[in-house]
C-alpha cells in the first residue's frame, strides 16, 4: 500500500537536511534518506524502530530482547 507523503521541501533550496542527504555517496542509502524526509516524528521513530530490528536480523547489531538493554 502506498501512502502519499507531502514533497513540498523538494522546493526548498535552503533546508539543511535535503543538503546533506545530497551530499550522500551511496545511493541506497541517499534514496532511503531522501524518502524519510519530511516524515512525521512518530514515523521516524517507527522506521528507526524497524532498522534495528533488520539489523538485528543481520546480525549488524545486537537483539535488545537478548542483550539485557531495555
């Protein structure tokens, strides 16, 4: 399912963090970037959220459930 998200600061020139999104060599990680711009905090906490946990699944980081951190 797709959700329409407000791409309103493409028109910016002057926001600081498209500048350095921009500025990100890898291009995976510069589109990934790009997409959570302008997302509200509750979804950046939740993408922050699922990137643990893939990483986790990859083994590029420890599970909080095993790990004794929360």
């Amino acid at each position: 399912m797709r959700t329409a998200v407000k791409l309103d600061y493409l028109a910016r020139t002057d926001d600081h963090d498209l500048l350095v999104a921009d500025q990100i060599k890898s291009r995976p990680v510069r589109r990934l970037v790009h997409l959570a711009l302008g997302l509200s905090t509750e979804s950046m906490d939740l993408l922050t959220a699922l990137t643990d946990r893939l990483r986790t699944a990859e083994g590029a980081l420890d599970d909080p459930a095993t790990s004794g951190e929360f």
